[in-house]
C-alpha cells in the first residue's frame, strides 16, 4: 500500500455561497460517518477498509445474498467458458434478491452521491428521505433488492474538502479544491491532475479526488492495487455479482450517464436504454439532463483510447451492468442551475431506475 503523504496543506481560502446549505444536507465526512455509526437498524454495516488517513470505509448492506446461486469460476474464466452462469446465476426470475451496488465519494468533493447515498438509507431505515418526506413507493422498491451501499469511498479526500455542497459557487473552485493545485497555486486541472499517480512533488493543496497517499480509486493499478479500498470494492464485486453497480460521480454539466469503455458491445447497449429510462423519469418532473450516451468502439485507429478506469474494470470483475453516474453540481455559473433539493430528487429518480430495471413487473 502507497504511504501517507504526511506534508499535503490545508486549503488557503475558501469562498463563501450566496445560496446556503439546508439544515438535512450533512455532508462532511464526520456527519457521514456519525450516521453510518448510529443510525443504522435495519442495514448492517461492515467496514471495508481503512484509508491510509486512518479513516473508516463502510459498507451498508440490505437484503438476503444468495450464495447459492454462485457458480464454480470467476467472471472472466465462466467468459471464456462460454457460460455466465458458471460465475453467478443472476438471470430474470434466478434472483429473489438482484443486486444494486452504490459508491459515492470515490472523489471526495463530489458530495452529491454521497447525499443521495445517504437518503437512500434513510429510506430504508425510516421510509423516510433525508428532508423529512415520506418515500413509501421507493422504499417498498428498494426493500426488494439486496441493496450494497458504500456512501464514502473515500473519506480522506472527503475531509480535505472544506465544503458542504457546491451550490451557487463557482466551478473553477470545486477544480482548485476538487483536482488540486501545484506550489505556485496554479490549478492542476482537469485531466492534467491525472498525469501524476499517485500525486506527489509539486503539490500546493493535495486535491479531493485523491486520498491522503495520492491515490485516484478511478485509476488505480488494477493488478496490483495502490488502494485497499479498491481491492475491497472489486472483492465485492467478485463476492455478490452485482446486477447493476453505479458508481455516483459529479459535473458541471446536467446530470448524466456516462459510457463505460471496455465492456462488451451489449453492456454498452443496456447502458443507453438505462439512461432513457432515467431521462423520461427525469423529463417527468422536468429536471434538464444531459444526452443518451452514444454506443461506439473504443479507440479506433487514430484517436485516443478512452479512459480504462474503476467503473470498467468493475464489468470485468462481474458486475453485470457498470455505469458511472455524474450529477450536476449545482454551480452558480453553470448553463442550467439545479438546488439542492433538485439534486436530491434526481438521485431518488437515478435509484427507482435501477430498481425498475431490476424487479420483475407487478
């Protein structure tokens, strides 16, 4: 495992939004662990790991596994068997129970995930949301389910960042704090943060995306892992075979799914029609969102490849739909603003989808 960055600065100035926070928006990495230490009945918790800031990464776990239906190969070997069913038998009407991973806070400025992590235990614990409001249609759906949620992935970057909540604020200070800056304060940006890994040397402040060893969880060395956590998340993957995991992400453009690379043509697919189905449930309420993403090869002759990073490599260790999600930060200078509450809800709707898509019809 990398060690400690033990000389990584705190932030030298923060900003102060017009629009504040609600009173039910907790999301710092105290509050959320404080909720994941007392709050939980229903669920049980179970630690993952422990990031190398000596933090505590949990996961939620609701619903019956099913052993049983594991087979006798891992994911990759029942591929090339020809036969899924020999890693886990998790066709239509085989699970009582299908599985929905969620993972927020891979990045720990990213607070939106967490936020919708964290309603939707308070969902299942209460059948209530985190505002208060009564969630009996999505709990009900969501009880059916083996639920896994991990609301902080990464509780070091989480408690670097001095921030509750990006809304009314502007983007380029979630890209200071969230990507980091070198010595001379000059911003690392986006993708330039990621052309030093794990982040060391000209470091200014030590950015959100990376825990406190510099360690990016969504570029890690799949082989041989940088992060425990990581090998955690994938030894998961490996043990319940999720049917769907979505690994919730934030951007300065509306909320959208994004394409995963290196999976077989056919995720690629079921991907699009999730985020249609996720679309129309957002148009119903009208909250904006951002195209259906486009099935294309990845990298053909002459381009860049794209991005082989968690969420692919979690198709390859056997979950069977892999997606990453992006919320809308809510930025003051963004083309389409969104509350906190709009971003609460569009996290409710991105859950029922996946409930939908999972649970047979009544």
């Amino acid at each position: 495992m990398s060690m400690p960055i033990n000389d990584h600065k705190p932030l030298d100035r923060v900003l102060r939004s017009d629009t504040p926070t609600p009173p039910w928006w907790t999301s710092r990495e105290h509050e959320i662990q404080h909720v994941l230490d007392t709050e939980i009945r229903v669920g049980v918790v179970r630690e993952l790991s422990v990031s190398p800031g000596g933090r505590s990464v949990k996961l939620v776990e609701y619903g019956r596994p099913e052993p049983e239906l594991r087979g006798q190969a891992n994911f990759n070997s029942a591929l090339g068997a020809g036969s899924p069913d020999a890693f886990f038998r998790r066709g239509p009407g085989v699970r009582t129970n299908p599985v929905l991973l969620l993972m927020a806070g891979v990045h720990g400025a990213e607070v939106e995930g967490m936020m919708g992590c964290l309603s939707a235990i308070r969902i299942l614990e209460s059948g209530r949301d985190i505002v208060g409001r009564e969630q009996s249609r999505l709990a009900a759906k969501l009880a059916r389910l083996r639920l896994l949620i991990v609301p902080l992935a990464n509780p070091d970057g989480r408690a670097r960042v001095p921030y509750d909540g990006w809304v009314g604020l502007p983007a380029r200070e979630m890209h200071r704090v969230a990507q980091g800056t070198r010595r001379d304060g000059s911003l690392w940006g986006w993708p330039g943060c990621k052309t030093v890994h794990p982040m060391r040397g000209d470091i200014g402040f030590l950015g959100g995306y990376f825990d406190d060893a510099g360690v990016n969880m969504m570029h890690d060395e799949w082989p041989a892992p940088m992060s425990s956590t990581t090998k955690a998340v994938l030894d998961t993957i490996r043990q319940e075979a999720p049917d769907i995991f979505i690994n919730l992400h934030s951007h300065e453009a509306p909320p959208s799914v994004l394409p995963t690379a290196y999976v077989a043509t056919a995720v690629k697919h079921d991907i699009a029609e999730f985020a249609a189905a996720l679309h129309a449930g957002l148009d119903d309420v009208d909250l904006a969102h951002a195209a259906v993403p486009a099935v294309r090869e990845d990298g053909p002759r002459g381009t860049v490849p794209p991005a082989l990073n968690l969420t692919s490599m979690a198709w390859h260790t056997g979950a069977a739909l892999s997606m990453t999600f992006e919320s809308a930060h809510g930025f003051a200078d963004a083309k389409i603003p969104f509350d906190y509450d709009q971003i609460l809800r569009i996290h409710h709707i991105l859950f029922e989808t996946a409930a939908d898509r999972l649970l047979p019809a009544t």
